[in-house]
C-alpha cells in the first residue's frame, strides 16, 4: 500500500508540479499491483490545476475501474468528497 500525504506533497511545489508527483506516486502502485491511500488531513482546497494533474491523468491513463478499485482516501471532509466526486 502506497500512503500518501496530501498536505506535504503541495508544500514547496505549485498545484501543476504536485499533481504530476502525485499521478507519479499513483502510477507506480498501480504497476506494482498496490493501493493508494490519500491523506487528505489538512488540505484546504483541491484547485483544478491539482486534480488535472493527479486525478485526471490517471483517469485518462487507467480508465475509472482502476481508479475505483486503487484509491481510497483517509481523513477527507465532505466538501473535499463532494469535490472529488463531482470532478
């Protein structure tokens, strides 16, 4: 399993450059046949430059099945889910 920390992955990087980290991450657990958990504890917002980056090119890349069956999220409120199911 593949545990990744939301608010330290944006800090230090701009919302473009922590996207293409986090689909990197994603990525590579799902070649390895692992789980992604994202910690969403302390985010404040999830801007669309973020979610195209991460989300969205996986979606492209490995298709909503995949993304349903890797990804769970831990520690995220339900504006950040309703943001997240709408995108």
């Amino acid at each position: 399993m593949c545990k990744v920390d939301i608010k330290s992955l944006l800090e230090g990087r701009n919302y473009p450059e922590a996207g293409d980290a986090l689909f990197e991450m994603m990525k590579d657990s799902v070649e390895a046949n692992e789980r992604v958990v994202l910690n969403m504890e302390g985010v404040d917002s999830l801007p669309s430059m973020f979610l195209n980056a991460s989300i969205g090119r996986y979606l492209e890349d490995f298709g909503n099945d995949s993304l349903r069956g890797k990804l769970s999220f831990e520690k995220i409120t339900a504006q950040q889910a309703a943001r997240i199911k709408v995108y």
